[in-house]
C-alpha cells in the first residue's frame, strides 16, 4: 500500500510545495523552480451527477417527501427493474449518487 505524502519541499530552496492536485508539475512560489513530481496519481475532479428527467426529478421528489413505495412503483415502471434494485437506486437518487441502469 502506498503512503499518502504529507508534504513536499522544492528540491532548490527547500520551500514547503503548494500542490493543486491535478498536476503533477509546480513551481515553488519563492524561488521560482520548475518541479514535474513522479510517483504520484493526480486527483480526478469529482464526475458531475447525471442531469435528471422531469420523471426522475418527480421520483426523487416523491421519495424525500416520505412516499417512497410510489417513487419504486414509478421507478420499476420505467425502467424494468427488480424491487430491491429500484430501492438501492432511489436511495442513491435521494443522496445525489444515482447512476443511470445499463
């Protein structure tokens, strides 16, 4: 397993790195050195949720306004899904999790 890095130093001036985390090159703010860091997996932005249908939106509705048998109901009628599947996905629909079946 690998181990998280708490900090990095410029190799130039011994300066404290401010990391974007989606680069893997920086220049240090005080002695201007170019730095390509290696070994380390840059951090992916967060994926955008998926833009809801008005039926979703109704279903997601539905299910925080306590009805969540309807917002099944409506669910399995769309997309022909088993009972414990449509609840783990209004569930995650609810968090702001859901990802499209198929």
């Amino acid at each position: 397993m690998n181990n998280p890095v708490s900090t990095l130093n410029c190799p130039a001036c011994g300066a404290s790195l401010d990391l974007e985390g989606t680069s893997l090159v920086t220049r240090c703010q005080f002695c201007g050195n170019v730095i390509q860091i290696s070994g380390v997996v840059p951090i992916q932005p967060a994926a955008q949720p998926a833009a809801l249908t008005p039926a979703l939106e109704e279903i997601r509705q539905l299910a925080r306004n306590g009805k969540l048998i309807e917002a099944i109901k409506r669910y399995r009628a769309i997309y022909g899904v088993g009972l414990q599947e449509a609840k783990d996905d209004i569930l995650a629909l609810q968090a702001n999790r859901w990802v499209p079946p198929g």
